[in-house]
C-alpha cells in the first residue's frame, strides 16, 4: 500500500512538473508559434486564391476569344442588318464580360481586352456605313446636321466658325475608332453646340479641336471620343458603349457609358456613371464625381442604351501610372461635394 501511495504521489508530483514546465514557457514563444501557423494559414489561403484566380482568368480568356471570333465572323459576312444587329448583341455581351472581369483581370489583359473590344466596335461602326444610302443621302444628311450648329450660333448671336462642321472628314486616329465618323464637331471656338436624339441614335461621335465651347448631345450614341479640346463643357446623354477622352484640358464632361477611358488629358473634371471601372493613363488632375446631367427623354435613352442605371462605379478608377495598391494615385481625386453644385443650363 505504501508502495502504491507513494508511486501515485510521484506520478501527481510528475504532472504538476509539467504544468509548471509548461507555465514557464515565454509568452512570446507563444506568440512566435502563433504568429507562425497564422502565417501558414496565410500562404495556403493565398496559394488557394491565387489557383481560383488563374482558373477564373482562363475561363475569361476561352469565352472572350470564343465570343470575340464569333462578332468578327458576323462582320466579315456582314451584307443584311439582321447579322449585325446580332453582332450588336453579342458585342454587349462581350463588353459584359470585360467589365465583370475586371477585379481579377491584370492591367494588360484588361488594356488588351478593351482595345480589342474598341477595334470590333469600329468594324461595327464601318460596315453599318457601308449598308447606308449612299452620297445623294449622305450629302442631304450633312445639310441637316449643319442647321442645328447654325441655329444654334445665330441664338449665341455670334458667327459660325469657318472651320466648323457637323460631320467630320474621315480620319483613323489611335484608340480603336473606324476611318468614318457619322456625326460630331471640329475646330470650333467659342460657341453652344447640339445634337439631337435622331441625329445621335446608336452612332458614333468625334469631338475634336475645340476650345471654350459648350456641347450637349441629347440623346444615346453608340461612341463618344473627345479630342484636343480645350476649356469646353460636354453634356452627353447615355452612352452605349466606350468613352474616350485624349489630349484635353480644364474640360467638364458629365457622361454615361459602359467604359471610360482618359489619356493624356489634365485638370478636367468627370461627372460620371460607368458599369466598369474607369480608367486614367499619362493625366493629372483629373477629379470624379456622380453623373447628375438630365433632360427631357433622357429615361426613354438609357433604356435604349442598355446600360444598367443601379450600377456605377464612378469613383472605381485604375491608373495605369499608378500600380501602388497601398497609397492612392496622385493624378486623380474625388470631386468635394460642395463643388458638385453645377449649373448646367
């Protein structure tokens, strides 16, 4: 019995030692070990995220190649407006695809998405003009592009610019646009510029060589491209596809669209709604703000554009210049609240 009473002492006494061996282990050999395994923890989740992603840029790559051969054949066989109103579609769908691509997407993929997405748009553009009434119509459709911008400078009581035009010559400039314009303005100072829904439906819309202008455009384009302007203000009604702005300044544009892009441009302030994320490349200056523009019909417009009016990232901006996910881009900034208060009329 005592044999037994002092060996279960001993093995009481043994556990004891252990307790108080295991007491006497720093605290920060604990925390060590904790911070170890949470490290662990870490690169595996990391190492998880980084498989889910590269499979998710795989699937983007198959269905975007697949989707984007699929518009150009119905390009090149493109003689009736039913094949391309289908190229139409599915180049809304690709578009879709882009922007709901675009969080995992890395920056040359989405640059090579979207100039890819800006050469079918222009194809689309061209081959819709090829399918058009020639020049007896087209010289009878410059006339009336012409009255507006003429009524318009007579109101403002000063004399249409020698160089003004409704409907710029052909021209192939960087960025994807097509060698044809259907309507716009050029080399203009000065003045109020318009364009109406029927003049603006599902077309494309080149902006360039103006300075110190007001334009508005009441209606849904299919393009807008805003060049080498100048102290302007540019009011665009609902925008279906791309936005580009390229080589201006101390400009005001209130915009719709499902992409913008700004390059080359400073001190110009956006007031914007986009279902993608907005992009900057070589700017400064460049400050964002909610889309607040609006005019009768303009309900009626955005449902013909397709855009989807819940959704805006208008403060969801990649600089191009800026890869730093830790301190924020210097080129551009949110626009204060209280300078958001404009008057457009």
């Amino acid at each position: 019995m005592e044999a037994g009473s002092c060996s279960a002492v001993g093995v009481g006494n043994g556990d004891v030692g252990s307790q108080r061996d295991r007491g006497l282990v720093p605290e920060r050999l604990q925390r060590r070990e904790q911070e170890r395994q949470l490290e662990v923890e870490r690169r595996k989740q990391k190492r998880q995220d980084q498989e889910v992603e590269g499979e998710t840029s795989d699937f983007f790559a198959a269905a975007f190649a697949r989707e984007r051969a699929a518009v150009e054949e119905l390009l090149e066989g493109g003689e009736s407006g039913e094949r391309l109103e289908e190229a139409a579609a599915r180049l809304q769908g690709l578009q879709k695809l882009l922007n709901d691509s675009v969080l995992f997407l890395a920056a040359y993929d989405l640059r090579q998405g979207q100039e890819a997405l800006a050469r079918l748009q222009a194809a689309l553009g061209e081959r819709r003009q090829e399918l058009q009434p020639k020049k007896r119509f087209a010289f009878k459709s410059r006339r009336k592009d012409a009255a507006p911008a003429a009524e318009v400078n007579a109101a403002a009581g000063s004399p249409a610019a020698k160089g003004s035009r409704a409907s710029p010559p052909p021209v192939k400039e960087e960025g994807g646009f097509g060698s044809s314009y259907v309507c716009g303005f050029s080399n203009v100072e000065s003045q109020v510029l318009e364009k109406r829904a029927e003049e603006l439906h599902q077309r494309d819309v080149l902006l360039t060589g103006l300075s110190n202008c007001t334009i508005k455009l009441y209606g849904n384009p299919n393009t807008l491209r805003l060049t080498k302007a100048r102290r302007c203000t540019v009011l665009c009604g609902p925008v279906s596809t791309s936005v580009f702005l390229e080589d201006c300044s101390e400009c005001v544009l209130a915009v719709a669209c499902q992409q913008l892009r700004v390059h080359t441009t400073r001190d110009t302030r956006v007031f914007l709604q986009v279902t993608s994320r907005a992009i900057v490349e070589d700017c400064s200056g460049i400050q964002f703000a909610p889309y607040t523009w609006s005019y009768p019909g303009i309900d009626e417009h955005f449902e013909g554009s397709g855009l989807d009016r819940s959704k805006n990232n208008w403060k969801d901006v990649d600089d191009f210049n800026w890869l730093s996910r830790d301190e924020a881009s210097p080129n551009w900034s949110i626009l204060p609240e209280g300078e958001r208060m404009v008057q457009w009329d």
